[in-house]
C-alpha cells in the first residue's frame, strides 16, 4: 500500500489501522461462516461418509463439512465417547444423520489359535 507523501503517519494512526484491519477481518470471516452454514449443498445427499477420527480435530470439521454438504455422517472413535457425542449432536443440530461408532483404529494384531 503506497503512504500518500506529505507528514508521516503517527503511532495513533498506525494503532487504529492494525485495529480496523483485524475488525474488518473478524467480520468478513464471520460473514463468510454464517454463509457457509446457511446454504448447505445437496452435493452429498444420499451418500453415507465414514470419517475415522471424527470426534475432534481435523477429522471433526470434515465430518461437518461433509454432513453440511448433504451426507449421512459416520464417526469412529477410541477412547472419548463424550467428543464423538458431542460431534454428533452438532451434526445432528444442523440437519443431518450422524452415528459415533467405538472403533480401534490401529494396527492389526495376529491372532493366535
């Protein structure tokens, strides 16, 4: 951004700049997730998404993208049933069918007879 010539900005000047950038993106980010959220997609409608590691993270926002764009939401977790709930019943809240399934994820072990 070119500084208009003539007297230098002062440290008021700057504050309140940084201050109006950060409110202005505060709003815009809001906006677009109130977007976001009103107008869901049938992208996904019919199809079921099993998502592991659904209960917190990275896997908890793609199971809600995914139920927001249409699907019928599966999530598995291990040990934390009270995050997979809580998941569920924000997927749930926005319209769409959500299951937590208690699965363990990792290696197979051989079984011995």
């Amino acid at each position: 951004m070119r500084r208009p010539t003539g007297k230098p900005q002062s440290n008021e000047n700057r504050q309140f700049m940084t201050f109006a950038q950060k409110e202005f993106q505060a709003v815009n980010a809001e906006d677009y997730e109130r977007r976001s959220r009103r107008l869901p997609t049938t992208g996904l409608k019919d199809k079921v998404a099993l998502v592991t590691g659904g209960s917190r993270g990275n896997g908890a926002a793609i199971a809600k993208r995914l139920a927001h764009e249409g699907a019928a939401v599966s999530i598995t977790y291990s040990a934390s049933r009270e995050d997979a709930d809580a998941v569920a019943a924000a997927i749930k809240a926005d319209g769409a069918r959500s299951l937590a399934i208690q699965a363990d994820e990792g290696p197979v072990r051989k079984q011995h007879s």
